[in-house]
C-alpha cells in the first residue's frame, strides 16, 4: 500500500474517453485497482498529475479496499446465503451446483455456475417478496429481474420492472427484504420525494439500518477466490 505522499507502486490503468470531459480517477472498491480516465486531448502528463493531486484520497480507498479483501478472505470457503451459513465444496469434474445440506457442491472454482446458482436463489427468494410488497401497497408489478450491480442494489421503472442485484442473497435477509420495500414503493413514488421516505419508513423501520449496512459492507457481496484450476 503507498504512503499518501508516493504514487509509485500503484496498480493504475490509464484509459482515454472521447466522452470524458475533465480527468477522472477511480478506486475499485475490492481490487483497489486505481483507473484514470483522461479526456482524448489531455496530455498523458495529466494522469500523473492527477494520481498526484488525489493521493491522500487514493491511499484512503486502498486501505478500504485491502480490509474489504481481508474480510472476504477470512470467509474462507463459507459464503452465506440467505442468512443461511453453507461450505463450498470443489468437486473435480463437476458442472452444476448442488446443495447438500449445508455443502454446496461446486465446479472447481466454483466459476459462472455458482454465479447462475446464486441468482436462481436471489430470484427465487426476492420475487415473492416484491410480489407481497407490491400488492399490500395496491400497485401493480410487471416484473422481477436479477442483475449484476455492484452497488446499484435494486431499481425500479416506470413500467413497474423492478431489477435486484443477484448479490443481495449474500446479504442477510433483513437487509434484502429492506431493499425491497425500497423498490416497492417506488411503484407508488417514482423518486426520493419526502413522501417516498415517508412510506418506506411506515412499512420498513429497518431502511436506515439497512443503507447503512449497505455502505459498510456491501462491496464484500463478491464471491471467493476459490482456487483457480490447473
Ligand atoms: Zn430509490
């Protein structure tokens, strides 16, 4: 990890955007791989500039970074689902995912079908959900749909689709179902008006709690470093 005054031996990508307008410099939140984006006629000097400039900020989110990475280490193999503490359990010349009691039988690696296995289970607990929500509160719900996003834990259309990160069945349930009460009224308040919070709040006390949880935690919602195989 660099001190605040040296930018050395940062893992940086610099990348040009013909759509950025000024610099602009990232952190992912578990890597703590450092991106800079740089306009399409920006001297290549100012990304240096800018690493320079925002130093304190950087070391800052690394450090973030290298506890979200200790967290999910000492997970080790055990992820929870759902509330629900399972082992991961490599199986050589396994395809598909299966739970046996409170094993799950994975692939090596455990790769893109521990990914589909989570989010048959993220759909399969936050569809009724939102279902029950959506019609103690009277609206009418076109749909349920399972992401990918990282932070973005759930949104809501105006055609009434309303879209979960698959990620939230990591989360305990408490925190998942508060999402979804979020979502649900959005059905009712297209926005975050005083009267949107207001409802929320009637029929979910724990939304604070669980944006809080959220933001502390919410980037170890990843899936272990299982062993890559060889
Ligand atoms: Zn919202």
């Amino acid at each position: 990890m660099p001190t605040p005054d040296s930018t050395d031996d940062l893992d940086v990508e610099v990348v040009r955007s013909a759509r950025a307008r000024r610099v602009a410099v990232r952190v992912d939140r578990v890597t703590g791989r450092v991106r800079v984006t740089l306009p399409e006629r920006a001297a290549a000097a100012e990304a240096d500039r800018a690493l320079y400039r925002h130093r304190r900020w950087i070391a800052a989110r690394l450090a973030e970074a290298a506890e979200i990475r200790a967290q999910v280490e000492a997970r080790g193999d055990r992820l929870s689902v759902w509330g629900e503490e399972l082992r991961l359990v490599e199986e050589p010349g396994r395809q598909r995912v299966h739970r046996r009691g409170d094993d799950l039988l994975v692939p090596p690696g455990g790769g893109p079908a521990l990914e589909r296995w989570l989010r048959a289970q993220a759909r399969a607990r936050l569809t009724p959900l939102t279902e029950q929500a959506a019609a103690a509160l009277g609206r009418p719900l076109a749909r349920v749909s399972i992401g990918d996003a990282k932070t973005r834990w759930g949104s809501c259309t105006a055609k009434g689709t309303i879209t979960f990160s698959w990620r939230l069945v990591l989360a305990p349930p408490w925190v998942a179902e508060a999402i979804v009460w979020h979502e649900a009224c959005h059905l009712v308040h297209l926005n975050h008006s005083t009267r949107f919070w207001t409802l929320l709040r009637r029929h979910e006390p724990r939304t604070d709690a669980a944006r809080a949880w959220l933001r502390g935690s919410g980037a170890t919602l990843v899936l272990p470093a299982l062993a890559p195989t060889t």
